[in-house]
C-alpha cells in the first residue's frame, strides 16, 4: 500500500512512519513548512511595520529543526521525503485566527484550527495528488469500520495521550483514507521500539503544546507583536457592574484566569466572563464559574448525520477536562445546547467541546456564551 505520512520531526510520527516502512509499505514522508525562512521573517516585518515576525520555537513541530529530525528518519529508513509550503495557509486559519478570537474575548483552540483548516485537508489533497492509498499521522486515536459501514472515531489506548479531543471535526470521507499507527500503543512502548530500530527521535523531547507561542507560554507576546492595537485599556468590574481597576486588553484575559488581574480583593477573583460590548473584564468568586448550560455552534458530527432528537454523552469543554454527563439539545442552524447533570467550572466561549458515548468520539463545536 502506498501511505504518505504526515511527519512533524516529533518521536509519534517518526515511528508512524519507520513501523509503516518496516511493514512493507510503500511510505513517503511529508513535513507541512508553516514558518518563515529568517530572512524572509525579517522582510515581512519590515513591510508590515512590526519588530519581528513569529518564528518557530526550536522545540515546536514543523520549525527547522523538526524539518531535519524528520529528514534523518526518511534517509536513514530509506524512503522519499518531501516538505510542502503552507506558511500562508497557516498564518491566516491558526494564527491570526488565534488572535481574532482572543481580541474577540474569546480563547481559542489553535491546534483543533490547525488539523481542521491546516493538516488533514491540505495533506489529504496531497496524498490524493500523489496517488496514495492512505493517509497517516502519529496521532494517539483509532479508527474502525463499525457494522454500520461507517467509520468511527475512538479515544487511543493510552488515554494520557489520546489526541481525539482535536480530531472531532474529522468526517467519513476522510476517516476511511486515515491511518493512526500509534492508536493501540502507549507512548514508552513507541519510544522503546524507536530506539530499538535506531530512530534519532526516539528520546527527544515532546513539542509545545501551542507551537508558535514563545517558550513559557505567553500568547499575550504574540498578539502584541502582529496586532499592538489590541492593548485597549477598559474596566475591571465585579459581578455587580462595580469598577475595581483597569486592565490593558481583554484579549490578554481568559475565563478562569486568577493571576495577573490586577486588583485587589479580600477574597481569590478570578474572570468570570469578557465583555467585548463594554471591553469590560468582569470578575467574581470561584462560584461564580460554575454553569449547568452551554451553547455551541459550528457543530460537526464524525458519523455525518446529526442525531434527531436530544442525546446523553460524555462532554469535554477543554482538552485536560475529564469529560462531564450532559444532555445534547439539537438546535437549528448547526447548533446545539449542553446541559450538564453538575455544574461545570469555567466554561470558556471558544473552546471546544467535544461529545463521546464511551471510547467513542461523537464529534463536537465551539463553546458561545451561557444561554
């Protein structure tokens, strides 16, 4: 079987990649390039008025590095490898849809943005291009045909890892064309067998989570660099509409947050919701982050048929959630309502909730205001 394989430099998908080989496949390797040569950074800067472009962090997928720990691995496996330009691609779907949604008061999900917009669609079109049989990733999940004749989405053996939460807006066509090689393995069994067949990658490190956000986590630098005119000072109000100081941009601010607010109060505040009309950041007690309902739009099913009445699952409103019982309300338009059997703390508009009935991936949509 001919199988292109997505490869990030990463350990996960060097193996994907080697165990594929090993099988007898006939494998090619591909690295999407979704950040800018230096000189080519320092150009756009210029142009565009700014200090200096994002750059890949060294330990991020898909930067320089990555691109040559996934090279190595093709060379040393004996099969062609090949990097694709989607540097584009990448800046308008992850990054300034990253940035849009934070100056919007809401907090995004870049990596679901990234598989949706950025990696399957453009890789599947690809392999299709160059006359491959499958797709594979070394993404943690499993696919299977059930007795339905469709395709289903499930959690990965190694649960720690399980990586279905940002995979929810896969469809059939798409499934049915997927290879998940790692879905059935822990991740120590992957790097020992990395290491056993000599694989470079075996012990490096794991990515960031956020691949272009500075190491330590601060989006907050990223957003001030690309769009400084997003530091709009406005008010912090309590719960009642009470002003208790000044903050510098609601898109440095997330629901939850507790640190760097500013204020201070006899009792922990944490932000509680983002009022873009008012450009108010709005504070209260832990209490008052928990809510029993939740609107979501933008809803994709992974079967591609909704259901035609209200449905009970298991609901993750971020990736580390553990997952609450909640009753799925269809509503027109692609949309729907959760109602959650316990309150739910800090239910973030922007984020992703993600619906299973077990180990299986229902599909999921983004997180709106409290209905």
């Amino acid at each position: 079987m001919k199988i292109l394989v997505a490869m990030s430099g990463g350990v996960d998908s060097s193996f994907a990649a080697a165990s594929l080989k090993l099988q007898g496949h006939e494998v090619t390797g591909v690295t999407m390039k979704v950040w800018q040569d230096k000189d080519r950074a320092a150009q756009a800067s210029s142009e565009l008025g700014l200090v200096e472009m994002p750059k890949a962090p060294e330990n991020s997928c898909c930067g320089a590095e990555a691109m040559a720990d996934a090279r190595s691995v093709a060379q040393a496996m004996d099969f062609p490898y090949y990097v694709l330009n989607y540097e584009d691609t990448f800046k308008k779907n992850v990054i300034e849809f990253f940035i849009s949604e934070y100056m919007e008061g809401r907090t995004p999900n870049p990596c679901v943005a990234c598989n949706d917009k950025v990696k399957f669609d453009p890789l599947m079109k690809a392999a299709l291009g160059l006359k491959m049989d499958k797709l594979a990733t070394g993404h943690y999940a499993k696919v299977e045909m059930g007795a339905d004749g469709a395709y289903h989405l499930y959690k990965a053996t190694d649960l720690s890892k399980d990586q279905t939460y940002f995979l929810y807006r896969l469809g059939q066509d798409q499934l049915s064309r997927l290879l998940f090689p790692l879905g059935g393995m822990a991740k120590e069994e992957v790097r020992r067998r990395s290491e056993e067949i000599g694989l470079s990658t075996a012990r490096k490190p794991e990515s960031m989570d956020i691949c272009f956000v500075p190491q330590g986590g601060d989006y907050g630098e990223v957003i001030r660099r690309l769009h400084p005119e997003a530091a709009v000072e406005g008010p912090v109000l309590n719960t009642k509409g009470e002003e208790l100081g000044r903050h510098q941009g609601i898109a440095f601010y997330t629901v939850g947050q507790r640190k760097g607010l500013g204020v201070s109060s006899a009792t922990p505040l944490y932000v509680v919701r983002l009022d873009r009309t008012r450009n108010a950041v709005v504070v209260g007690d832990d209490k008052d982050l928990l809510s029993d309902k939740a609107r979501v739009s933008s809803v994709h099913w992974v079967s591609g048929r909704a259901p035609q009445g209200p449905l009970s699952a298991s609901v993750k409103i971020r990736s580390s959630h553990p997952g609450a019982a909640a009753s799925i309300l269809p509503c027109e338009n692609g949309n729907c309502e959760l109602h959650f059997e316990v309150p739910q703390r800090a239910i973030t508009p922007g984020q992703a909730a993600v619906f299973y009935a077990g180990e299986e991936c229902l599909g999921g949509g983004v997180l709106e205001l409290e209905s």
